[in-house]
C-alpha cells in the first residue's frame, strides 16, 4: 500500500518557486501600500484637518471668552457711570414737587447773605424738548441792593448745592445810591 504521506511527497507537494513567493509578497505589498494610501492616509489626513479645525474652534471660544469678559467690564463701567450720573443729576435738579419753595428759598437765603433785598419773583416752567425726564423752571426776580452785595449774590448763587444758571443779568442805579438789579434764573426739575 503506497501512501501519500511519505515525507517525500508532502515536501514535493508543497515547495513553491520563488517567483511565486516574491510575487505574493509584492502582491501583499501592493495591497497593504494600496490600503494605506486610500484608506489609513485619508484618516490621518481628516485627523490631522480635525485637529486643526478644534485648535481654530479653542481660539474661537478663548478668543469670545475675552470679548465677553470685556463687555461685562465695559457694561459695569456704564452702570457704575449711569448710577453716578443719575446720583449728581439728583444732587443738581430740584424735584418736582418741591421746585418752587427750594429754589425760591434758595434765591432768599442767597439774598439775605449777600444783603440784597428781594423786590418780586415770578417763575414759568417748561418742559425741554425731547426730555421727558427732565424740565426747566425759569424764576425771574428783581432786587436791590450795592454792587459788593450783587457781587456776593451772585458770588453764592454760583456755589448753591443745585445748578443755578444766570441765564440774564441787569442792574442800573436807583436815586438813592442802590442798583435795581433783575435777574433771569433757569433750574433743572426731575420729573416736570
């Protein structure tokens, strides 16, 4: 019984040329060079593209960040100006419940300082266009009394707690050695 699992027919069966296995392991090269080159390399690339595009989009954000961060900075600054803008318009204008007596006691307390005597006052109010906040109280006075009380008069009208304008200003001698001195005062009023 012959058998053909002699060692001289297994290795006979098997050995390949060496052509064959150079062309297979080329084939094999090909192929794996091939998978590289449309597979694994398209990866790297996205990869490479995807790394990229994350480290723009960390800009970005830090980039925001900081632009947020100087807004809020900004907005605090405009609060911090707007409460102290609203503080010294209060501290400036008269309310409106109360222009008339303040400012007519503010311009007796200035004349009774300064030595001038209050002839007559007469005031109109009006509002200023295109304000709804705010209003104007215009008090027209006459007086009497020297040049150095005028002076004084007007020396402490300038430094009233509130913002007093001298919008007009005369005076002319009187027979007995006094000025009759008119004056045109404007104030601001909240809310009018």
């Amino acid at each position: 019984m012959t058998s053909n699992s002699s060692p001289a027919n297994r290795s006979s069966g098997r050995q390949l040329s060496r052509q064959t296995v150079i062309g297979a392991l080329v084939a094999v090269a090909a192929l794996e060079l091939a998978f590289w080159f449309f597979l694994v390399r398209p990866l790297s690339n996205r990869e490479a593209e995807q790394q990229e595009l994350t480290a723009n989009l960390v800009a970005q954000v830090t980039a925001k960040r900081d632009s947020v961060e100087r807004l809020r900075d900004a907005k605090a600054k405009v609060d911090e100006a707007a409460a102290a803008g609203d503080q010294l318009l209060a501290e400036l204008t008269f309310e409106h419940q109360t222009t008339f007596s303040e400012l007519l006691t503010e311009i007796g307390a200035a004349a009774k300082e300064s030595g001038v005597e209050v002839r007559e006052t007469n005031y109109e109010s009006d509002s200023i266009e295109g304000n709804d906040k705010y209003g104007m109280v215009t008090i027209s006075a006459n007086f009497r009394g020297s040049y150095e009380s005028l002076v004084k008069l007007l020396h402490r009208l300038d430094r009233s707690p509130k913002f007093l304008i001298v919008e007009r200003l005369g005076a002319a001698p009187r027979d007995d050695g006094q000025l009759g001195i008119s004056m045109r005062i404007d104030a601001f009023v909240r809310d009018l």
